[in-house]
C-alpha cells in the first residue's frame, strides 16, 4: 500500500506541480522527506517573501503553485502576502505542517489552533483533515479550488504524522482528476451586451487584471477598436491589460468615487471587464456613476459581482465571453479616439534624479518585452505614463496595496518566464518589507533586476498627509539605508547610480549579463 506522503507526490506531479516555495520548520520535515529528483524546493528566508514569490511565479505562469509554510507562526508571517494573493485571484496552494494529532488537543509548542480558520478571509477554502487517509483528497480538492473559476489562495493543514500513514484504497483516482469550468455566458446574454454597446452613444471600457490574466488582452484590443471606445486601467489595476501606446488607451483611473465618476462623465455606458467595480482607496465621496451612464460588469468573481454598489454583472470566464463578444459586435462608424501625448523627455537636473527622468531611461533601455514589477507606489502614475508596456503579463503590482509584494514577486516571474527580463522597480521603503528574496535570486541565479528608487521617505505616505490634512506625522522618513551593502550581503551585485549617466550606465551593465542585480537610485520625492 502507498503511504499518504507517496499518494500526495503522485497528485502534486500528475497536476503539474513540482516547483515548491518554502521556508520548512520542524512540522514539515516529514513532508520534505525524501524529497524527489523530477521536483524543485526554493527556499526563502521569510514567508512573506515566500509567498510573494510564488504569488509572482503563479500569475506568470497562470498555473496552480504549491507554497510549504511553518504552522501558525508561519502562515501569520505571510499573512500580508496571502492579502495580495488573494485580491489578486493568485492560484497558490498553500500548506501547512501541524503538530501530531495527539498533541493538537493540548496546544503543544508549535501546534496551529483552529489551523482552518486561521487564514480566513484571505482563502477560497482551508482545512484540516480529519483523519490521515482524507489528506490526498483534500490536496486534489484544494489544488482544483485553487485553479477553478475565480482562482485564489487555499489552505491545507496536515498533522506531521500523517505523511507516514498507509492511504485508503482507491488513492490512485485523485492523481489524474480534471476539473474544468464552462464559463461561457449564453448566446442571448452575449447579443444583449453586444447590442447595448452598439447602440450606446459614447461606451467606454474599463480593464481590470483578470484580463491579462486570462491572456484576453488582444480581444479586449479588438474590441475597443471595433467600436471606438476609450479605454481605461481599472484603479490600482495590478496587471496591464491594453497597450499603453494604444490610441485608445486613457491611463489609470484613480481610486476616489467622485474622481471616477467626474472621468467617466458624458459616456452612456460603462463596460467594465476583470476588474472589481470599484477598488476604491481614499475616502473621496460622490455619485458612483456620472448621471445617464449605466454600467455593466464581466467578472470571473461572484463575490466581486455581488458586493459591487451599482451597475448589472455578468459572471463568467473572461477571454471566452471577450472572444464571444468580439464575434458579436459591429464595427461603429465613430472615429478613434486620438491618441494621448506621450509626456515631454525629462530633463536632465543637477542632483538627484527626478523619477520620471528614471522612467525614462528605463523606457529607453529595456527590452520591449520587459516585465515591470512595481512597488514604488509613490511613482505609479508616472510609470504609467512613461513606460510602454505594449506585451500580454508585462506589468505586475500589488493587488491588495500590502507592501512586500515587488521584490519577492520579481524573483518568482523571473524564474516563471526565463526567456523575458524582468525588472522590478521598488521603492526604499516597500524593499525591507521584502529584501530576503535578494538571497534566493542570488542562491537559485535567477537573473532580475532590481531597481532601488532610494528618496528617503515614504513618499506615498507624504501625499495621504496632505490628502488628510495630516500635519506633523512621526515615522514618515527611512534614512542612513545602504542598499548596495544589503545586496552585497545577501549576494546580489549592486551598482550606485546618482546621475542620468550612471543609471544608464548600471542598466547597460545589468542588461548585459545573466545573474541578479540591484541598482540603487538617488530620486527625489516626486
């Protein structure tokens, strides 16, 4: 008979996977036992920073991946991580190791109390077996939640003592199970959406990262040219779902009520596609909707649909009911929207860079088909205006605005997509949240780059101040750090950039080789 640890290898193989991201204490030793050949641990120094590479290995690859964490103490240090995971529909597999199942009971060192509720709301379902012969099929249940529908995070317990236990009969089904979701609205709903954007005056579309992430981008181009529509990135959008050099491409909406609804003012109809309606962030209060404009939603994600304060929801796969649609519509005889100016050059000043200067460079730089992995959220605005991001997974942020996402998150996509460059620009503050992930680039040669946007301060922090009329706030600024120290320590070349030259001299550098890079600029305060 196969044991349960034997029976759950051959589930985790015959699904695809064999990529761990971890950081093992002593209850995941006997799951790590053995450790097959044909499957490959990465190992980080913190669980944040294990979560947010794998959070970044998953988008890219679009496929469910397994995270190993430490019990409670574990799974509470990637709880921030887990956030972003989730807001980001992320399929992560996430267990955990609980203590023996006769010393749960008596809240021995190391045993995860109520381990099922303890990630809750930030799963789509967690558990903890009852008995040892339930653990493969709450794997294979777990591994198909997570990939199914509107993907997102699981959680998964197991009692250390269970991995040796003989499994059940009848294991070797679990191994091979497919769970696919038709998605498709019906004819009916897909000609009533296609006529009320014809008929509409002056529609305009929304894209949220569900887009990108069902790989749609190109439909949801067609789309908009056929009927004219100007396009917008949802707010806080954490993927790049339309060519930012598309004429059709407006920028990313901002995230107060009122300030969407004055943007969105003199159009009839509001599609929005793979994105929350809305995910709002300063209180900004105002109508939802400019007076006239009916809205209506395409969402993979009935909680999404439901807790929307307006408009009507269509919940189904979003690149087939985007290709549907495509098929359905007919070309409008409105002209094109005219194409945004992109911004003037930034000049070239004495002292520290200004970070449009720094986009700048980078745009020029960067290989067309660069992966841009932002937490740097002081600057976003200004990498959405500067950087063209014109190639499906090109742009990566944090869903849930948790700091730590982007350093991790660069490493992951990196090792997901070895035949593109990814970049992460992060700022000084967001980097500590996440900086252990340095040592696994550097331990695992995993060739990103990432660019230190060092001003001193918590610049986002500094603009809510003044949006809260928030005066003499302590703990705002983060001197005296020395990033290329850090990277040197945890093995990681650094290079120092203060001038226009020398970033571009430290990029032309990076870009050259094949190992990690970090590269420290001096920016001011934008």
């Amino acid at each position: 008979m196969k044991t349960i640890h034997q029976a759950c290898y051959d589930i985790l193989r015959n699904q695809g996977l064999t990529t761990f991201f971890g950081n093992p204490g002593s209850n995941e030793l006997p799951f790590l036992k053995n450790f097959p050949d044909d499957f490959r641990y990465i190992l980080g120094l913190h669980e944040g920073a294990v979560v947010g590479m794998a959070d970044g290995y998953a988008q890219a690859t679009g496929r469910p991946t397994l995270v190993n964490l430490h019990s409670a103490a574990g799974t509470g240090n990637a709880m921030g991580a887990l956030a972003n995971a989730w807001n980001s529909h992320t399929p992560l597999v996430v267990t955990a190791g609980q203590q023996v199942r006769a010393m749960v009971g008596v809240e021995a060192l190391l045993a995860n109390v109520d381990a099922a509720t303890l990630p809750r709301p930030l799963v789509k379902w967690s558990c903890e077996p009852s008995c040892a012969q339930e653990v493969p099929l709450a794997l294979s249940r777990a591994i198909h939640t997570a990939g199914s529908g509107a993907k997102g995070p699981v959680y998964l317990s197991v009692p250390y003592d269970d991995w040796k236990q003989e499994a059940a009969a009848g294991v070797d089904h679990l191994a091979s199970r497919r769970v696919d979701v038709a998605g498709l609205p019906s004819a009916a709903t897909i000609d009533a959406l296609a006529r009320a954007l014809e008929q509409a005056n002056n529609p305009v579309m929304v894209l949220g990262p569900d887009v990108d992430a069902s790989e749609a981008n190109s439909l949801a181009v067609s789309i908009a040219e056929k009927l004219a529509m100007p396009v917008w990135m949802a707010p806080s959008a954490p993927r790049c779902s339309l060519p930012t050099t598309h004429a059709c491409f407006r920028g990313l909406l901002p995230a107060g009520i009122a300030s969407i609804s004055g943007l969105l003012e003199g159009h009839d109809l509001v599609l929005v596609v793979g994105a929350p309606v809305f995910r709002y962030h300063q209180y900004e209060p105002g109508e939802f909707l400019p007076p006239g404009a009916r809205l209506i939603a395409i969402t993979c994600d009935i909680n999404e649909a439901t807790r929307a304060p307006m408009g009507d929801a269509i919940v189904a796969d979003i690149a087939s009911t985007l290709d549907a649609l495509n098929g359905a519509i007919s070309r409008t005889h409105r002209p094109m929207p005219a194409s945004l100016r992109r911004p003037e050059p930034a000049s070239e000043e004495a002292g520290r860079l200004a970070p449009e200067r720094v986009f700048d460079i980078l745009d020029e730089m960067a290989p067309r088909n660069a992966i841009y992995v932002n937490e740097s959220t002081s600057t976003t605005n200004l990498m959405w205006q500067r950087l063209r991001m014109t190639e499906q997974g090109s742009y990566y942020f944090a869903a849930a605005g948790g700091l730590g996402f982007g350093l991790p998150a660069a490493v992951g996509i990196q090792l997901a997509k070895p035949e593109r460059r990814v970049i992460g620009v992060i700022g000084d503050g967001s980097a500590n949240y996440g900086i252990q992930a340095l040592w696994t680039a550097a331990r695992y040669d995993i060739p990103a780059i990432f660019i230190i946007m060092k001003n001193g301060t918590y610049g986002a922090l500094r603009w809510f101040a003044g949006v809260l009329h928030a005066e003499n706030v302590p703990g705002l600024d983060v001197p005296g750090l020395d990033f290329c120290a850090l990277a040197r320590g945890y093995g990681v070349e650094a290079l120092h950039a203060d001038s226009g030259a020398s970033l571009t001299a430290a990029l032309r550098q990076a870009l050259a080789g094949n190992k990690p890079v970090l590269i420290e600029v001096e920016t001011r305060v934008s």
